[in-house]
C-alpha cells in the first residue's frame, strides 16, 4: 500500500528495471512511450487483482479521501486521454466538454497510437473501472464519453 502512494507522491519508482516515476509518465513520456509500454497502468490505474499495486481497502479509502491523490488520479486520467487524442475543456466549469486535440487515428513506425491499437482496450477497461471504485463518477462518464 504505502509504495503506491509513495508512486502518487512521485517517490517511488513503479519498475526497479527501468526507473520511472509517476510524473515522468504523466509529464514526460510521448504517445509512443506510453502506447509500447506495458505495466505502467497498473501504477496509474491500480485494481484489486494487481499482484504489485493491489487496490486494498485501505488504498481505497485513501483515493477516495486524500484530495492530493484525487489531483493525481485527474492528471493521470487526462495523460491517458491525450493518448487517446482528446482533452477536456474547461473554459466554463459548469459546461466541460471533451475536445479532439489530436488525430483520431495516429502511427509512429509501424506502431498505432490510440484508440485504434486494441492493445488500448484493457486499459480503457482498467481506468474506468477504477475511477468506478474510487468514486470518480463525473470524470468516469468523461471518460466514457470520450470513446463514443
């Protein structure tokens, strides 16, 4: 438990292998780094089933509490909408609305970026799911929006 909030707290690296932190992912790593690697979203986007980043009780109660983490939980949920070619307007905080900022249909190489690499699919899955168990409803249904 404590080694996913201290990956939130940008203290922890989420693989001893190769070193990274929560804002080098959410900050610093294109669309190709996000898209070709693989088990960063288990730190983003943690479940009950994670062996490394089990979403416990306890975790649960922090993520639905703490507003730090929640301020996180929002980065990392806009980080990965970007990846998927979109962002959320706030120009009105009483009307949000979700803006294509980037092509729908992206490749770098022989890679497919976004919504149209089924790989993307899980994880889709993952971060609504968690945003379910963490009581983020509105940004949950932004989410959803955004692949319809």
């Amino acid at each position: 438990m404590r080694r996913l909030v201290r990956f939130y707290e940008n203290n922890y690296s989420a693989n001893d292998r190769i070193f990274y932190l929560f804002d080098d992912i959410t900050t610093r790593w294109t669309d190709l780094k996000l898209q070709i690697r693989e088990n960063y979203i288990n730190w983003l986007f943690p479940s009950e089933s994670d062996e490394n980043t089990k979403l416990s009780k306890g975790l649960l109660y922090k993520f639905r509490t703490n507003p730090y983490l929640r301020l996180k939980v929002i980065k990392a949920t806009l980080r990965m909408m970007s990846l998927f070619g979109y962002s959320v307007s706030a120009e009105d905080p009483s009307n949000l609305e979700i803006v294509q900022i980037k092509p729908i249909y992206r490749q770098e190489g022989n890679v497919v970026i976004g919504l149209f690499n089924p790989v993307n699919y899980p994880r889709i899955t993952r971060i609504l799911k968690f945003l379910k168990e963490v009581d983020m409803s509105e940004l949950s249904a932004l989410f959803f929006l955004m692949i319809c």
